[in-house]
C-alpha cells in the first residue's frame, strides 16, 4: 500500500508520454481524412469537420468564399449543383464530421503501389536476413573466441560510426558502379551482410552475458564454433536478434536516398520513392500524401506490437540461472 501512489503517479506520466507520442500519428491519420480546404485551415481538427448546408432536403457539403455585409457566400462541393455560389445566413451553416476516405482509393491509383510494395519487401527480407546472420557471427567472434587483436578490431570497427554516411556516399557508388550493380538492388541489399558497426556492439555485449560454461561444455562434447554458434548463442539471443530484425526492416522500409541512388527504373523503385513522388513541385495533395503515409506505417506498427511478444519469449529462453 506505501507504494501504491507512487505507481499512480507513474501510471500518469506514462499515459501523458503514450499520448504526447501517439500525437503526431493520430494528426496524420487525421489529415488523411481532410480535404484539401480542410488541410489548409489553421485549426487544428482531430476529427475531420466539414462546412454544410441544408438545401431542398437535403445536407451539402460547402466551402465559404466571402462575406456579403449578414450573409456568408459559399461554393456548393458537391451534388447536382456543385460549383454553384450561394448567399445565406451563417446560421443555416453548421459543422459536421466528415472523413475523405477518397484520399486512401486515389492515392492508390497515383503510383503502382503493389509493385513498390513487392519490391520494398524483397529488399526488406534481404537486408534483415543479411544483417542478423552477419552481425550476429562478427559478434560471436568479437565476444565469445579468444584470438590476438581481437581488441584493436573491435575499437576499430566501432570508431567506423563516426563517420558520417555522406562521406562514403560517393566512394560506394564508384565502387558499385565498377561492379556494374547500378540499378539493382545489390547496392541496398549486399552491404547488409558485411554487418553493421552499432549491432555487431549491441551483439557482443549481449553475448559476454552468456556463460562462458555452456560454450566450454560443447568444446569438450566436439563441438566447433559454428556449431555452438547455431546451438547454443542464437537460440539464447533470440531477444537481441529481434531488435536487430525490427530496426533494420525499419530502415530498409524508410530508405529513401539508397533507392533513389542506385535505382533507374520505374519498376524497380521502392514506396519510399512512390510517397515522394505525390509531393509536386509547386504543389502537393497533403491528403493523399498523408493516407499513403498511414499505409507505409501501419505495417511498421504491426511488426513492433509482434516483435514486442518475441522480445518477452527471447528473454525467458535466454535466461540462464546461476
């Protein structure tokens, strides 16, 4: 009971945090739903809300245009007379909740969705097979294999993530330009399984947790290093593994400026390159933009509510008492 407030409390700030987070994807949604007056109108609307008008029995959307001394003009958006200009009184106006679910069905249509679709998921599984198999093996020799200069390569590899990706940008496309990988996914998908600097050290620190016991007891049955790799330290860092799943499916779906280097064909782009094309220069269509963002993010909300269950189960499997 002494320490019942004190989790109310914290029960609180963390319903204030999940909320001030959730913000920001609830606005999105939100103007998924609008129009594009409705976008551009400087009140904030969590509910998509509409301007109408009762007219011969019936409710018609509309959009004011000016006022006329008492009396608001507005323009009809929709039905037999849409495009007509009317004068009334402001008070046969009124405000009803109205959701553009057109903004989801054009936004389809304005790029060839399914096969971005295809295209963005084959490099996604590549990247995360490629990047949890190579980081995972780099990391078992860094932390669990005893070998001279194991030490300065780890320090080395580690002093690779101050480099900026912008500095390596050009040297990487000559590269993969001499290996003719130019419009291909190669260049998205083969550095992925050279490993990466921050999850080979997540890895290896997550290994050094493992004791060293059960890796001797397998040496002494005949077991070599890939075998206690595959049986004994994946199974046990299963947790880990997933965090290194989730967060690089995550980039390889966000990547942007990889597909749009190495990329030339319109078949071969990915929906990152589809949901910037809806993006004009003079103008844009916000509310499309915004509904085919809410497409490309609900996988990634669905794939951190799973991955959360495999995290649990990793950490149960990976315990080990003493």
């Amino acid at each position: 009971m002494r320490h019942r407030p004190t989790r109310i409390v914290g029960f609180i700030v963390l319903v204030v945090l999940a909320a001030l987070f959730s913000l920001p994807f609830l606005w999105q949604v939100s103007t998924s739903l609008k129009t594009e007056d409705q976008v551009g109108k400087a009140e904030f609307d969590l509910v998509p809300r509409a301007q109408t008008l009762e007219m011969d029995g019936a409710t018609v959307e509309v959009k004011p245009v000016e006022r006329k001394g008492n009396l608001q003009v507005v323009e009809i958006l929709d039905g037999s007379r849409k495009g007509t200009k009317l004068a009334v009184a402001s008070s046969r106006l009124s405000l009803r909740p109205h959701l553009e679910w057109s903004n989801y069905s054009e936004g389809f249509k304005a790029f060839p969705f399914f096969r971005m679709l295809q295209n963005t998921l084959v490099i996604c599984v590549l990247v995360v097979v490629g990047t949890a198999l190579s980081c995972s093996l780099a990391a078992y020799g860094l932390a669990c294999v005893q070998w001279k200069g194991r030490e300065v390569l780890f320090w080395a590899m580690l002093a690779t993530m101050m480099l900026p990706a912008q500095v390596t940008m050009i040297p990487l496309f000559q590269t993969f330009k001499g290996l003719g990988w130019i419009n291909t996914i190669l260049p998205l998908v083969v550095p992925a399984f050279c490993g990466n600097a921050f999850f080979i050290f997540m890895l290896r620190q997550f290994y050094r947790t493992i004791p060293a016991s059960l890796m001797e007891a397998a040496r002494l049955d005949g077991a070599n290093d890939l075998r206690i790799w595959a049986t004994i330290v994946l199974p046990l860092s299963k947790a880990a593994l997933a965090v290194v799943a989730v967060f690089s499916f995550i980039a390889a779906w966000n990547d942007f400026l990889g597909p749009l280097l190495y990329l030339m064909d319109d078949d071969k782009y990915t929906l990152a390159i589809g949901l910037a094309r809806l993006q004009g220069q003079y103008s844009s269509d916000w509310g499309r933009m915004m509904a085919m963002s809410v497409v490309m993010t609900l996988p990634l909300v669905a794939l951190f509510f799973l991955a959360q269950r495999t995290f649990v189960e990793g950490i149960k499997l990976g315990g080990v008492k003493g």
